[in-house]
C-alpha cells in the first residue's frame, strides 16, 4: 500500500481499503456469530464452540484470534490448573456486536418473509422456464 | 431438514437453520457492498461493478441473484434496446442494506482504533516469542 492510500479516507468500496477487510472480519461466517454471542456475556473457548453450532475447533480459534487482534474480543488466560482462558467484548468490540447482533436477530425475525420471496422467485423462474 | 426442525424457533447459532444461510448472504463479502450501495440509489449493472471495487462480474451476477431470490433486491429489465436493467431494494432489502450500511460506515469511522489496537497485539506477541 502507498503512502498516498494511507492518507486518503477510508472506503469499504476501494479494493484495497484496510477497512473493507475489517469490514470482512466482522461478517465473517463466524465472526459475525462470535460477536453476537459475546453480546450476552464472556464465554470460555468450550463454551463458546457449544453455543456457536458448527465451528471446528480451528475456526474457531482462528475468528477468536482475528478478533483479538483487531482490538475487538479481550482474552482473559487465567493462571489456574486446569488453565482457563474467558473471551469478552471490548468497547470496540462491543460496538460492532450490537450491530451484528441486531442483524442477526433480524435475520431470524423477518426469515418467513424470505422464504415467501423465495417462493415468488422460484415459481416465477418454473414459469419462464417452461414458456422459453 | 425435518418437520420439527421448521417449526422450531429460528436461531442463527443452530447450525441447520435456514436463517443462518439468510445472514450469510446478508453478510457476505459482496453482499454487504452491494446493500449498501443500493441503500444510496438503484444501480446499473455495470455501474455497480464501478462502485464495488474488485468485484468480478460473475460474482456481482451471483450475489444480486441470490439477494433478489431473497427478496432483497428488485432486478428491473426494460424492454429498451439497448437492453436495461437496474437494480434497487425492496422493503425488506432496505432493512438489511440499512444496517450493513451503518456497519460499512462503523468500520472506514474505527479503522484507526482497529489499527492501534493490532499494534499493541503484534508488539506483544513479538515480545511473547522473544522471551519464551
């Protein structure tokens, strides 16, 4: 990246705008799952792969580490035996959950109104298909 | 998927739950880019391409037919020659385009925090490997 690039506004449209990657890690597949549940409350590793229905071990760990890194879930190791790591919000974080978290319950709320349009579509599709 | 599994209650954290196919689509690396632009004004196809950065013309087609099967986008062909077709949101897509927007818009306003942040975590894993 030039030095030019750094200096302009970021812009989630330009390919190689630092934020449209960030962007990406926040709607990641399992990112955008992660935030929202951390929304609730501070998970540890096990937990949270129990609550989040799906995720491998490797993805998991690997959305948890993009997120720690981008300043958005704090990592709490504890030094016990057994040792117990505890995943939280930060404010930033924090931030960009509410959002996701509000888009996935809105996902979950207007679903029926999806598989209506869905049904348009595909009906609409049979019947150019079959006139074609 | 099963009787009881359409009945039940949609949960984005379920892993066979259709909603979470919904909120896929909804933040999906194009996706997101297209709501959002849309949120601003219908868009040619070719136009669009302009406007989201890197996106190749097979992707753009896919993903606006995917959000137009989810009755999130209205695709309008007039019967002009040359042929044209714009694209534009539905109600339902408005609702979704309006909080990736907002999402889009949170990221470029935070990219400096994310930057600062991911400093800290690199200088402390390089501090890490160094004295372990």
């Amino acid at each position: 990246m030039s030095v030019s690039d750094l200096s302009r506004k970021p812009d989630v449209n330009r390919q190689m705008c630092p934020s449209r990657l960030v962007l990406e890690h926040v709607t990641s597949r399992w990112g955008v799952l992660v935030l929202a549940a951390l929304l609730e409350r501070s998970y540890r590793f096990s937990e949270l792969r129990r609550e989040v229905g799906g995720v491998s071990e490797k993805m998991l760990a690997q959305t948890l580490q993009t997120l720690e890194r981008d300043g958005f879930v704090h990592r709490d190791a504890k030094p016990v035996i057994p040792p117990r790591v505890d995943y939280s919000l930060t404010g930033l974080g924090r931030e960009a959950a509410e959002q996701v978290w509000a888009l996935a319950r809105w996902t979950e709320r207007r679903l029926d109104a999806v598989h209506a349009a869905r049904e348009v579509y595909d009906a609409e599709k049979k019947e150019q298909a079959q006139s074609g």
